[in-house]
C-alpha cells in the first residue's frame, strides 16, 4: 500500500510475477528536507531516501539489513564499495545498487533471496 502525503490509494494486491509494494512515507521537513521511507510489513526500512535544498542521497539501516535482509548485505556492500553501516550515506546510486536494493527488499519481504 502507498502512503504519499497523507493520501492512501486502494491496496495493490500481489500476484505471482509482479514485484512487491512496499509502503511508502513521506515527511517533509522545516529545513528543507524531504524524506522517502519505503517501509516492510513491520514498519522498518532498509534506505531512507533523502532530498535536501543542495543534494540527494539515500541512508542506510544496517540493522533492519542485519534483521530482516542479511543474505543481500553482501551484494549492496560490494554494489557501494564499502561497508553497510548504521546511518551511513551513498550519494550516488548505481544500477548495480538498484538492483541489490531491490532484491534486498525482496528477501524482506519474502525472507528468500531472488538473485
């Protein structure tokens, strides 16, 4: 299910072959940020996705990876040429961290990996 801004489309159900939908929240705040959160069932989410007056940037939840998608950790480290940490920032988003994200999610979601 979205969330955007206080608005709650219908429910999306899921069928077979269709990618899942996480919800999605968003908060805009005094100084000028916004912030995406693309949350699973418990609330939690693997990225944060910012927006500020100068930059982009997603921020990481090595926890909820650790909790909820620890078998992806490895493929979005090697995708950000570091480590995952808690609250660290990528600045640029590859392809190849798109796709680890989204099968990062997936596992969440599923609790199987689909790479």
């Amino acid at each position: 299910m979205f969330t955007l801004r206080g608005r709650t489309p219908p429910q999306i159900p899921r069928t077979p072959g269709q990618p899942l939908v996480p919800q999605l929240t968003t908060y805009h705040g005094k100084a000028g940020i916004t912030t995406l959160l693309l949350r699973l069932s418990d609330g939690a989410g693997l990225v944060t996705i910012y927006r500020d007056t100068r930059s982009s940037y997603l921020q990481f939840s090595r926890s909820v990876f650790e909790r909820r998608a620890p078998r992806s950790l490895a493929a979005v480290e090697a995708a950000i040429g570091g480590r995952v940490r808690q609250g660290n920032v990528i600045y640029e988003v590859s392809d190849q961290l798109l796709a680890a994200l989204t099968a990062a999610y997936e596992e969440a979601a599923t609790g199987q990996l689909t790479t």
